[in-house]
C-alpha cells in the first residue's frame, strides 16, 4: 500500500481512496484488500468492505476506491464520524515473471467527469480512454478510481461498474489498438475532488481467457 485518503460528507456519506503498489519482482494475482474506518475511539464502523484486484505487475500501482457508504453499510445506528481509514492485504498470490507477457497493460484515463443525481442516489459518469497493447475476450467487470484534490491528496475513491450507462456509450473491456466508453462511478464526487487528478483503472484477468502453448516435449 502506498497512500490511502477519504472524504465524510455532513450526512456521514463515506468515501475511501487507496493506491496498491507492487514493489516486488514477482506479479500480483488476485489480490485481496479489506476497507476499515475508525471513530476517534478507534473502533472499526464499517461493515466488512471486500475488493479484489485481478492483477497487480512489477511496478504497478493500482487505484482501488470504496464509493460513498451509505447507513446499511456502517456497523452502528448512526453515521460515525470517521477519523482515520485504513486498508489492509488479506490475500495475494505471486506469479513468476516469466509469464508477464500473459498480463499485458491496460491504460486508461478519464477525459471528462460529470456529475448527475439520480432517483436511486448519487452517481458519477466519468467518461474513460485507454489503450493496451494486448486485448482479452471477457470484458472487465468494474472499474477502480481515486479521487485527488489540488495537491494531488486522495480524498475519496470508488467502483464503478461497465455495465449500461444511460446516454452515453459504456465501456466494456478494451479493444487492441485503443477504445473509449463511460462507467457509472457509485458515490457523488467529493467536494474537494479535483477531476483533471481522477486516477483509473480497469480490472480485467487475462489469465482466465490466455491459452497457454505447452512446452514441447523431448
């Protein structure tokens, strides 16, 4: 982990941001990562909150984000308020890197995020582009984000999904070459967010849809 940060609204709505790092020389593969949010007692309010990152290279660091929490998802009556976040790796597996080439990198950046309120909440379009050297048959299922302020601070973070997005045309997976959609990031925008700094990232796992050549037998 190399940054963490978060944003309470008045309402108590919770929003957390991480950035995972991959110092080793080995690949990353379905890594775990548990959220936790503490009063000023320090007690944990948050419900058990769970995202897994397909893949994580040598020298990659992944936004993974937790959108804004509402009151079913906080494990007391009412909203806390939250004075330190934290999240924490409970499972990962490493690949040696003589398979790198079966993970190939995937690129993407926001080009312009917009705000809207919906009847079911608070949700941001972020309208994505990307590039990747390789392309997979699945689509990836959500996409990470992190949220910056002006001195490039996370103060928030979310997933969003690749699913439908109404009135605009959705992301869903990546075409060789380059490709451009939009995602539903669940969770308004924080107030201090500064769109231009908004990092992201496509979670997709080449290794489930990759066919393996096997080695030629003497």
């Amino acid at each position: 982990m190399t940054a963490t940060g978060f944003s309470q609204t008045s309402k108590g709505m919770l929003s957390i941001g991480a950035e995972v790092g991959n110092s080793g020389t080995h690949i990353a593969y379905d890594t775990s990562l548990v959220f936790h949010a503490y009063d000023s007692g320090h007690a944990d309010v948050l419900r058990s909150k769970t995202v897994t990152i397909p893949v994580i290279l040598p020298g990659q660091r992944v936004p993974v984000g937790l959108p804004a929490t509402s009151l079913q998802d906080l494990a007391w009556r009412f909203y806390p308020k939250v004075r330190s976040v934290r999240v924490t790796l409970t499972r990962t597996q490493w690949l040696p890197t003589i398979g790198v080439g079966e993970f190939p990198r995937v690129s993407v950046r926001v080009q312009l995020p917009v705000r809207k309120i919906l009847p079911a909440g608070m949700l941001t379009a972020l309208q994505l582009a990307g590039d990747t050297n390789a392309c997979v048959s699945e689509p990836a299922t959500e996409v990470g984000i992190v949220y910056r302020n002006s001195t490039g601070a996370i103060v928030g973070g979310a997933v969003a999904s690749t699913g439908d997005v109404t009135g605009l045309v959705a992301i869903s997976g990546c075409v060789a070459g380059g490709f451009h959609g939009a995602v539903y990031a669940y969770g308004a925008l924080p107030s201090a967010a500064v769109p231009s700094r908004t990092d992201v990232a496509l979670y997709c796992d080449p290794a489930k849809t990759v066919q393996h050549t096997a080695d030629p037998v003497g």
